[in-house]
C-alpha cells in the first residue's frame, strides 16, 4: 500500500441508531460538523443519512474568496494557500479519491461535502461584483470518516478513509465509535429551550419595493 494511497473501511452496525442521538453525543461537539438527512423515504430519491465532523486524521478544509482568487487548504497542523480557483483545486483532488464501492448500497464514502456561494458567478459567467461576501464564496470539509444511517432497513454503517499511517488509528476508531454509537442509545437527548427574550424585528423594504426587486431579478 503507498503511504499516502487512500483505503477504504467500512463496517456495519446490524443494529439502528438513531441520528439524532448519534450527532448529540458523537458529531454535533465539534466547530465543523455536518449532517446530510435524508431520514423522509421517497423511494428512488432518498433513504440514506450521512454525517461526519473535521475531527478525522484526514479530514480538512477548503475555502475560497473571489476577490483574492486564493484557495486556502487548512488542517491539522498547517494552512496553506493556493493561487487558483476552487474549481480547478476540486478537479485535481477528486481524481485522488476512490471511486464508488459497488458492493455498498450508498454512493458516498467520504470526500468533500460544502457548498458554492452567488459570487462565484464571477468564475463562470461575465458579471462583475458588486458585493464582497466577510464569509468565503465557496467552502469545503473533507470527511474520512462518515457514519451512515440507512432508514429503509434501519442499519448503520461506519465508514473511514485510511493511508498506511492512519489505518491502525481507523480500526481503533471503529472499535471505540461502536461502543459510543451502542451506549449514546440509552442516554436523553437535551430538550429544546424557548429563547426567554422577544426578538423584535423590522421589514427593511416594503411590499412593493420587494416585488419591484424580484421583477428585477428575473431580467437576467
């Protein structure tokens, strides 16, 4: 195995944890924590749940301001920057990522999972900016490690991305994930709490100038 060849581990859970228990007490603690639900069954469209946090060995983050054109790569232990596109860095690191295990009833097993801001119209089409984002224009977490809730047959999955220095860290952390997943069952998610304050707030344009904007809006 090349040290830094991505492998891929999977094991299955034959027993149902429910999401909401598993982000509380695993996931939802960490600054970068991503929760993809798809837990409404509408078969031929959705069925599998997935989440995951920056907390992996592998896991990193990308983002991208337009107005600099810099791609910012940030880990564990050092954040580089790169003078190009977040396209262009997404299409020479998606190519080092394992294709779709077919054995698998899911297609995702881990990458990147983000999102592509309005700005980024700069990069593909002929507008100008006319407004600068204090958040980047697009932004991306690389997850190795992905827990996969299956709603039709209620099984979960414990999914990891794995080079030669992290693979013993990977079956140590199905190992200890399991007994998390196994114990986070019994134990009571926090009950939701009514803000003990109002929240006053005012409409910025009235009717007319709003719809004025959304005519405007369907010109280009």
């Amino acid at each position: 195995m090349h040290p830094n060849k991505l492998k891929l581990n999977v094991k299955k859970i034959n027993q149902w944890i429910a999401p909401e228990h598993a982000f509380v007490h695993l996931i939802g603690h960490h600054p970068d924590a991503i929760w993809l639900d798809s837990s409404r069954l509408i078969e031929g469209f959705s069925r599998f749940s997935f989440m995951g946090n920056g907390a992996g060995p592998l896991s990193y983050k990308v983002s991208y301001h337009v107005t600099t054109n810099q791609t910012t790569v940030k880990n564990h232990t050092s954040i580089k920057h790169y003078p190009q596109t977040i396209f262009d860095f997404l299409t020479e690191n998606l190519t080092n990522l394992l294709p779709h295990d077919p054995s698998l009833p899911f297609a995702f097993i881990g990458g990147f999972v983000g999102y592509f801001g309005y700005e980024l119209n700069q990069l593909t089409t002929t507008m100008t900016a006319r407004h600068a984002s204090e958040h980047p224009d697009a932004q991306f977490l690389f997850l190795d490690r992905v827990l996969v809730f299956d709603h039709l047959l209620h099984e979960t999955y414990l999914v990891a991305l794995s080079n030669l220095a992290t693979q013993h860290e990977t079956m140590s952390w199905f190992e200890k994930t399991e007994k998390q997943l196994n114990h986070c069952i019994t134990q009571p998610l926090p009950s939701l709490k009514q803000p003990s304050v109002s929240m006053p707030y005012t409409l910025s344009q009235n009717q007319e100038t709003y719809q004025t904007n959304i005519n405007q809006i369907h010109q280009y």
